[in-house]
C-alpha cells in the first residue's frame, strides 16, 4: 500500500535533504555536463533553468550522493546516500521527501488508489516535469492546459476538479494583488502576505487527491478565507490612502501658516 509505506519511505529518503548553494567543485554538474548520452548532459541546463535550481536545489537534493566526490563509484555510493531514479511507483515517496503533504494527499487520493490497483497512473513528472529536469514554477494554468496532454485526458478527476483549481487559482491571485499593493505601502508588518501563503498550502494538497467531491468542499473554505484577506486588505488601503491625504493636508496647512507668516515680517520689516 502506497500510503502506509509513505511515511518510511519519507524517512528513508529525508536523509538526503536538500542541499544549500552548488559547491564551488559540483563533480555531478562537471561530469554530466561531458556526458556523450544527450539525455543526460541535457539534464544540467535544463536543471539551470529550473525552480529547483532558484531554490538552489542541487543533484545530490534529490538524486543523493557524494557531489563532492572524483570518482564516479564514490559519488554514487550507497554510504553516500545514493537514491539514483526512482521507478515509476517509487515517484510520490521521492518527490514526497520535500514536497511531503502534496505526496500524502496524492497517495491518499484516486491516482494513488491506481497504485495500488495495479495500474501506472500519471505522477508528479506527468505535470511538473514532463519536459525533463527544467521544472517550471507550479502554475495551474500553464501545467493543466486545454485540452490537456493525452497522458492525462483518461482520467477523468483532473478533467473534474480543473476548472474549479483554475477559477480559485485567478480569485487568489486577484487577492495577492492587493495584498501586494498593501505590502508595497510604508505600513507595519500586517501579515497578510503570510496569510496567503498559508492559505495557498492548506488548498493545494487537497487538490492534489484529484477528488472532485472533496475538493469541492475545500474550494468554498478557501474562498471563504480569500475573502476575510481581502477585506482586511481594503481596510488596510484605505486607512493608509486617509493617512495620505491627512498628510497632505498638513503639510498644505503648514504651507499657508510659513506663507502668512512671512507676509507679516515682511509688513514688519519694510
């Protein structure tokens, strides 16, 4: 059962967090990169360009391994921490060692319920990583495209709950603008970036149980939830557009006090 091996094989795989910065000496990048097999020389640029890579996540985050190491048994080695390519079953619990509510709620719902039936459900490269290491920023309307991609149209679940993940994805956005637009502003720290992020990561793993029904549910909490950050975020605005104009009336009061008091030396002091 993939969702009772999940949290061993999280374990497992957690040993081998990510990585901070590449090191100066990255052996895996120097060594793929003279690679004569295409597939895996090209995994180093493609990674370059990828969210992995932004968030300095380097081979040894998620392969395992010694990056630091000249010869290439070293580097992969088993005392190294050495994991390699997972198998096609092995990918949630893989990709869970970082992303670990996503792959619960993945293993917990009706793709992960195809594991276990004995059939080869799409996983997290099908959407993420379908066009190799250059993994994209997770943005639903460029990952569930229209149509989808003929590896995903047989499951009818993604086809159910994408038009629901992509109307709250816009209202979400629609809220992080003003949000954005108050942290922009010279105010205390208010929280609702925080907010946001928090409410992203409540909603995201229940659509990953691609589960129409439940997700269905979890949409009208979180709109809910937008709703509450964008009304703080409109009292917000407005406070700071009334701290404006208060200002700069005074400073127009003030102005006009200098002005007439400059009129009266001036009468003084012919």
């Amino acid at each position: 059962m993939l969702a009772a091996a999940m949290p061993i094989c999280l374990a497992l795989i957690g040993a081998r967090a990510v990585s901070a910065k590449q090191p100066a000496s990255d052996t895996c990048v120097a060594c793929h990169e003279q690679e004569e097999d295409e597939e895996i020389a090209n995994a180093v640029p493609e990674w370059r360009k990828s969210v992995h890579f932004a968030a300095e996540v380097t081979c040894d985050g998620c392969h395992g391994g010694n990056p630091r190491a000249e010869d290439e048994d070293d580097a992969h080695a088993e005392i190294a921490g050495w994991v390699g390519t997972p198998g096609w079953k092995e990918l949630p619990t893989f990709c869970g060692a970082c992303h670990e509510s996503i792959a619960h709620a993945f293993a917990d719902g009706n793709l992960g319920a195809g594991f276990q039936g004995g059939g080869i459900p799409p996983t997290c490269v099908d959407c993420h990583m379908s066009t190799g290491h250059d993994t994209p920023h997770a943005n639903a309307k460029e990952i569930l495209l229209d149509p989808l991609p003929e590896r995903l149209r047989g499951v009818p679940q993604l086809a159910q709950v994408r038009r629901d993940v992509l109307a709250l994805v816009q209202r979400e956005a629609g809220v992080s603008k003003r949000v954005a637009d108050v942290s922009a502003r010279a105010l205390p720290p208010t929280g609702l970036a925080r907010d946001m992020r928090t409410l992203h990561n409540d909603w995201a793993p229940h659509f990953h149980r691609f589960e129409p029904t439940a997700f269905a549910k979890v949409d009208v909490e979180a709109r809910a939830a937008l709703d509450t950050v964008e009304q703080r975020a409109a009292q917000l605005q407005r406070e700071a557009y009334a701290r404006a104009r208060l200002g700069e009336a005074g400073i127009a009061t003030l102005t006009a006090a200098f002005a007439v008091l400059a009129g009266l030396r001036s009468r003084r002091n012919p």
